[in-house]
C-alpha cells in the first residue's frame, strides 16, 4: 500500500511546477505590504515614516531570491525609464532597449538623482500604488526624505555584487521586458504620468509598447478548469408524436472561436464546446435583405438533400436582418468591464483585450461615451465617462490595466451598471460589455441574483455582452448563461483577427438590435414529413407554449445579422426513416396539405413589449450556395462532436463541399473554415 | 543569520510585529506553498492565485497563531480554509449555469477530454470529492497522518480511511480508462 502511495507522491512531485518567480516576488510583496498594514506601522492616515526606497532597500533585505532581485530591479528600471531623458529614449526605442549595456544605465544615476530631485513630490506614489485596493500600500508616503538620493546607487551596487557581470544584462533587461506586460508598478504609469506632464504623451499615446500576441502560437495550458455546457444533441423527433418544434435564435459566435483555437493547438476541441449553431451564425451569409418598410429581417427558406444522407432533405431557415443607416444610428454608451484577476496576466488576454478594444474605438462615433470599470485584482472605475472622441484619455485608461490579485473589492458589476445608468439619456443606446477568462467573481454572491439582477437591467434597457479571452479557465458555460440572461452576445476573442471580426467589421450588429425575444417554431406536416432532427441550438429549446408567451426572453437579432436554422428532416416513405410505423396508430390520414411544415416566427421590436409574427409555409425549394456552405459548417460541426448521423460522410467531404461554396469571402472567414477543416481532418486520424 | 532561527519563534516574532521575521517567514515556505496550493487546486493558474490569496490574508491570520502548533501545520490549515473558501466562491458563481449542465460533470468531462495534455494524476485528484482531495494532499505533502488529521479537524483514523478510499477510487478511474 505504502509503495503505492510512493508512486503518487512521485508522480505528483514530477507534475507540481515551480513557483512563478515574478509572482512569487509580487506575493511575498503583497504578505509584507499587508502586515505593515496590520501591525499599524502607520498611525496616522497620513503618516511620513517611510519612503519608496527605503521601501525598496527593506526588500531587498528581505529578498535575496533572484526573483526579487529582478523585481527590484524592475523598480528601479521603471524609475529611470520615465524620469530621465535616456530612460525616455528607451521607452521609445521598441527593440532597441536589450542591447544597453548595463554600464551605460549605471553612468545615468547622476540624471537620476537630479531627476529626482527636480520631480514632483509624489512620483513615488504614483510608481508603486498597487491595484489591490486592501493592501495598504499607503505606507510608500508622498515625501522624498533625503536617503532616497541614494537609492539608485545602492540597487545598482546591490546588482552588481550579486550578479557576474555578464549576467547583469539580463536582470536588466527584465525589468524593461516588465514594461511591455505590466506587473509591479507599472499599473498606473498613468498616474506617473500625470504628475510628469512632459512624459505623458509620449508614454500614453504611442501604444507601440504593447507586446504583439502572436495568435498562432498559444502555448497549451496545463491543467485547464474550463467549462463548457453539457447538452446532448438534439434527438430524432418522429413528426407524429410531437409535430412542433419550439427554439430561440443565437447569435453567438463564441463555440466557433473556442474550436479554432484549439485546433490551433493541435487539439480537438472538447465536444461540449461545438455548438453547431454558433459555427453556424459565425459566418456572414449573403441572404436576400429585407425590404424598405417591411419586418425588420426576413426569412427564407430552402431545401436541400442532405449531403450525408441522400435519402433525407435539409431544409435551410435564413433570417437576415436589415442593417439601418448606420450614419443615423443613436449615441452609444459603453461600459467596459475588465478583469483583472492574475489569471488575465497573459499576452493572450489583457494585451490582446487593449489592442481589441483599441481597434474597436475608430469604429465609435464622437458622440458616443466609453467608461471603464474594472473586477477582481483591481476594483472601481478607472475611466469615468469620457466621448469616443478623446482616445488619448480613453488609452491611458487601457493601458494602465493591470492584472494581479484575486480580491474582489466593491461588486464590479453593481457599479458598471451604475456608471451606465448615469450615463443613460433618452434615444441612447446602453451595454456593459464584459471581458474576462473566466474569472466571473463580480462581486454579486448569489448565483440567481446575478442572473436577475443582469434580466432586471437588461429590462430597463442596459444589455451585457460578453467576451472572453485565452484558454485554461474558460467559463463558457456562465459566458452563456450571462449574455444570454442579458440579451447580449458571447463571443471568444483568440486572435487580433478575431477582435477585428466582433469588434470592428460586425460592431453595428453587436452593439444595436434590431429585433428582440426572436423565436422560431416550426409545425411539421406528418403527411410529408416522417421525422425530423434540428441541427444545433440544444441550449436554446423552448417549450411549444414558450412560443405565444412574450414574457419567455429569447435572443436578439442585430443589426445586419443573419441567424440560421438547419432541419434534417425524413420524408414519408424515404428508406432513411428510422423508426418504424406503429402498427396501432390511426389509419391512413388524408393528407391536408402539400407542404412540408409552417414556419412561424416571433419578434419584439425594439423598445416593445408585445411581439409580432410573421409565418411562411415550408416547400421544397432549391437551396442556395449559401444554404450549401451553411450545411457544410453543420456538418463540420457534428463531426467534430461526433455526432451519429453522419454515417460515412467525412471531413474530406466537408471540405469539398465547403469549397464547392466558398463563394466571394471577401473577409477571408470561409478559407479558414476549410484550413479548420483540413486540420481537424489530420488531428482525428 | 535567521536561518537557525525555528519556525515557530520567527511565526511568534511576525505575531509581534516583528517584520523581518515575517518575511524570513514566508520566504523560508513559499515555494512550499505553492506546491501544495497546487496539489489542492490540480491548476497552475489556480495555484497562483490560491498561494496569491494565502498571502494577502496570511499576516491577519498570524494572531490566530498559537505557540504550541507547528508552523507547517499551522500553514496547512489556512492553505486548506483559504482552498475551500475559493471553491465555494467557485461553486456559486457555476451554479449561476443551472440549466447549462451541473458544472462539476462538465468540468470533468472537459478535463476528460484533454486527458492527454494533462498529468494524469492531477486530473483524477480533480474528481475526487473535496475530502478526499484535501487528505490526499496533505499526505502526499509529506504530512504525518497525525499532522493532516489536526489540519482537518477529524481523527487519525478518518484521515487513512480516506487515504485508502482515494487509493481506491484512483485506481477505479485509473482501471476505467484502461478499459476505455
């Protein structure tokens, strides 16, 4: 028993990774900062007992790790890089910064000292506040006491003596690599700034710091803690025992961006992660636009054969939304809410969130307002409402995002919503607009409350959207739950391309709805039709009565969206019809009609409570190449779940569909979809 | 210097204010820490953020800290209280998705899925229940069962029958995904 024991401890002690060294450092930092805070070091709010670097010299006192050392030494790099003139040129100098010899920083500590000395008297507050809103970093007083002079010099004898001369580059050159994913310190160089006029502009507005994500290559986590939600496929429903089929529309686009970047890694993508729908409506088709006057989006439908099963028909449900003028679009007010739990600290998620959310501030229009609010490692609103219109403001804020820390302070979600409310005005539109990896402690504890609380301000008109970055803690299953509970979408941002797709080339769809609650039922006639399957939206089932009931929520069709729906359907007296007739049931039914089924569909337009409808009878028709490439992703998607319909039909018949479909694809989406496809194809073999 | 200094004088000294001795402290058990903050939370990131939050409440906790515990126990107890703690805060916010799946089932399955990636150890120690988690950390954390049955508050004997229910359901899991 113990030998076995002795295995697992083995195994486990091989699988247990180091301590990250820049954590470690911070953490230690953070332990210190609270017990000063606690042993009451400072009696007064407003005490003057220590200094910054007096500060700093206690830890490195305390810390004789490597990685304390390169924190300190990041410090103190951070100092010289705003406070004097070779520091700004470095800061500048994008690549240039790794081939300073350490001697030719150490000949700077003279400009440091005068520096110093002609800086304003709370530089070093502004350096070191924390983003932990308990941790007491108020212990770093605004006064420079006269042993701060020193300071440099000592750090610097300090590197010196532990690290051989060869090595001192590269401690150096973390502490400017601290720059570009910012960590200690550097979480408010905004604040620095402000109070150092002369470096605002150069170290705020030029973005160019920001480390590039390279989008194809994202490491594989190690253990991940994802969820996806569970819902079996849709079940072969005979027509004669339940006829109607009830659903609400989805416009995510989330499942298709999960299932990219993990075929990027190399890896099929957990089947609870495809929902076939999302793939789906991931791609924009050309469907026929309504016209001037009518409905808000018209539907079509189509049929097909099956391309896995020549014995059944699909039958294709396009809705395509009307896209308004975009120039007389009503002023938009954007509350962004950021986490900013350690766990953001990846160039996958906070660097790609500020250049995703950069790009999306050209698409704003001057009227329109941006705050920011951000959870977890730091809590409160770091950007009150500003105009779209003054990015250099709207940047600062970004850029001093930071990530680090767990503790949740003020419900983060209570006050985007509040910041929102104050900025709401008549004829405006509101959304808080979600980004995380996961981390969704918001400050609300109740699970049904934070559900209620995002229906009741979804009711009053301010609508959540979602979206997540990086991989390893997705919560893909609350990502749901939240925007659809908010009437918003949730989508995966994984790549700057993508953030490009959401954010930029669909944001009027997005952000504005043109129809809401849209429901879709279909009656099918069992005098055609034996049995029928809907591909997709297990997550979004309604019941039949749900239909007619407009306080049921259902999703929201934006503005120039399309939705698609994709029945497989058996006709009566086709070889492919599973169940067998009952022997017992009635006789022969004289068969009623010709068609197939009846399409019903219900809206609300925006602002109303009281939905619309719009029927179409279902007939076969011919089908499209949008409705062919629309049937090649369904199918790409149940392959990729392995569903069991599919019979023989392969990857390698997927992507001579979908290339027999691509159409124009002026975005490129539909290529990639076959290099997906190509991908998926290898990794299953 | 302080290097000869026990655990428990440099824990009674930080408990007085002593600084330095703080620091001495929770450098001297950091890397540790964290080992075990990872065999209780089977993730990286987790383990971060878990040791993050141990260290951020640690020197409030100092008082609860009594002269006769040993410091590694100690240790072991606030580790395992803050684990739960952030699982409990996990569990609320998933029961958010009622209606999406029960989000431990699907946890698993996704880690099912990237069974591969995964040490195979850490994701079968995520499904088993939290008890028998915790007790397996703890002993594979070199804790004497005398030490792990004081860090949960149950008898010597509770802690090597769940020792031998965990062994047990490992190796279920392990003989199950043989078969599979």
């Amino acid at each position: 028993m113990t030998d076995d024991l002795d295995d697992l401890k083995a195994l486990m002690d091989s699988a247990t990774p180091r301590p990250d060294a820049q954590r470690r450092a911070e953490n230690l930092m953070l332990a210190q900062e609270n017990f000063d805070a606690l042993q009451g070091s400072r009696p007064a709010p407003r005490p003057t007992p220590r200094t910054i670097f007096s500060g700093v010299r206690t830890m490195l006192d305390t810390l004789t790790t490597k990685g304390g050392l390169t924190a300190t030494t990041a410090l103190v790099a951070v100092g010289l890089l705003f406070v004097t003139p070779q520091g700004q040129d470095l800061w500048q100098g994008g690549g240039t910064q790794k081939t300073i010899p350490v001697a030719e920083r150490t000949q700077t500590t003279p400009a440091v000292e005068e520096a110093l000395q002609n800086a304003p008297g709370n530089f070093s507050e502004g350096l070191l506040r924390a983003d932990r809103e308990d941790v007491g970093l108020d212990d770093f007083n605004s006064g420079f006491a006269p042993e701060v002079m020193e300071a440099p010099v000592v750090a610097f004898d300090r590197l010196s003596q532990t690290a051989p001369a060869p090595a001192a580059p590269t401690q150096a050159e973390k502490g400017v690599i601290t720059l570009g994913s910012p960590m200690v310190g550097l979480n408010h160089a905004d604040d620095l700034s402000a109070t150092l006029p002369q470096t605002r502009s150069r170290a705020q507005a030029d973005a160019t710091f920001l480390p590039t994500p390279a989008p194809d290559i994202i490491a594989a986590p190690e253990a991940n803690t994802e969820a996806f939600p569970e819902a079996a496929p849709n079940p072969l429903k005979i027509t004669q025992e339940e006829p109607v089929s009830t659903f609400s529309i989805d416009v995510d686009t989330a499942a298709y961006s999960v299932v990219r970047s993990s075929l990027m890694r190399g890896q099929l993508p957990p089947k609870d992660a495809v929902r076939v729908e999302e793939m789906i409506n991931y791609f924009p088709y050309d469907y026929p636009a309504p016209d001037a006057g009518a409905a808000p989006f018209r539907p079509t439908v189509s049929t097909m054969t099956t391309p896995w099963n020549p014995d059944t028909q699909l039958v294709h449900i396009a809705l395509q939304g009307q896209l308004p003028a975009v120039e007389t679009r009503p002023p938009l007010n954007l509350v962004f809410l950021i986490d900013t739990s350690g766990s953001m600290n990846d160039p996958t998620k906070l660097p790609l969130l500020r250049q995703s959310f950069l790009l999306m501030l050209d698409q704003l229009r001057p009227e329109d307002e941006v705050a920011i609010v951000t959870y977890a490692g730091s809590a409160g609103q770091v950007l009150a409402p500003t105009p779209a219109s003054d990015r250099a403001t709207i940047t600062r804020a970004l850029n001093g995002l930071g990530a680090g820390g767990s503790t949740n302070g003020v419900g983060g979600l209570e006050q985007a919503y509040l910041v929102a409310d104050g900025m709401a005005t008549d004829g405006e539109v509101n959304r808080v607009i979600l980004a995380t990896d996961g981390d969704f402690n918001v400050g609300i504890n109740d699970p049904d409350a934070l559900k209620d609380f995002i229906a009741d301000k979804r009711d009053t008109g301010t609508y959540l959207s979602v979206l997540g970055f990086g991989r390893g803690n997705l919560d893909d299953a609350t990502m749901q739950a939240l925007a659809q509970n908010g009437n918003g979408t949730a989508a995966y941002i994984d790549t700057l391309s993508e953030a490009q797709k959401v954010l930029v080339d669909q944001l009027t769809g997005a952000l504005f709805s043109i129809a809401g609650d849209v429901k879709i039922q279909v009656e099918w006639n069992p005098a055609q039709i034996a049995e029928y399957r809907l591909i997709g939206y297990e997550t979004r089932a309604l019941n039949r009565e749900d239909f007619n009931n407009d306080k049921v929520d259902a999703g929201e069709l934006g503005a120039g969206h399309s939705v698609t729906a994709i029945y497989e359907v058996t006709p009566v007296g086709s070889p492919a019809q599973l169940s067998d007739p009952l022997r017992y049931a009635n006789e022969e039914r004289t068969p009623v009609s010709d068609e197939w089924g009846f399409l019903k569909l219900r809206y609300k337009a925006p602002g109303e409570d009281v939905s619309q409808l719009i029927t179409t009878p279902i007939a076969p028709s011919d089908a499209g190449s949008e409705a062919q490439f629309a049937a090649a992703i369904a199918g790409f998607g149940q392959l990729l779940r392995d569903d069991t319909y599919l019979g023989d039909w392969s990857y390698a018949d997927a992507i001579a569909l979908a290339n027999a479909a691509r159409g124009t694809d002026p975005f490129g989406y539909r290529s990639e979809a076959v290099q997906l496809m190509r991908l998926a194809d290898s990794l299953s073999r | 210097m302080r290097m000869t200094t026990s655990d428990e004088d440099l824990a009674l000294a930080a408990a007085d204010g002593d600084r330095a001795a703080f620091s001495s402290l929770l450098d001297r058990h950091y890397d540790r820490l964290f080992a075990f903050c990872f065999r209780l939370t089977g993730a990286r990131a987790e383990a971060e953020d878990l040791t993050q939050d141990i260290c951020a409440a640690l020197p409030a906790k100092l008082a609860s800290y009594q002269r006769r515990a040993k410091v590694t126990t100690w240790l072991y107890k606030v580790a395992v209280n803050a684990a739960h703690d952030r699982r409990r805060r996990r569990a609320t916010y998933a029961k958010a998705t009622t209606g999406w799946g029960d989000w431990e089932i699907n946890r698993t399955a996704a880690n099912a899925d990237t069974s591969r990636a995964v040490d195979w150890l850490t994701m079968a120690m995520n499904q088993l229940p939290e008890d028998l988690r915790d007790t397996l950390a703890l002993v594979l954390d070199d804790a004497t069962h005398a030490q792990a049955a004081e860090v949960l508050g149950v008898s010597e004997g509770t802690i090597s029958w769940r020792i031998s229910e965990a062994k047990k359901r490992l190796r279920a899991i392990k003989d199950m995904e043989d078969a599979g």
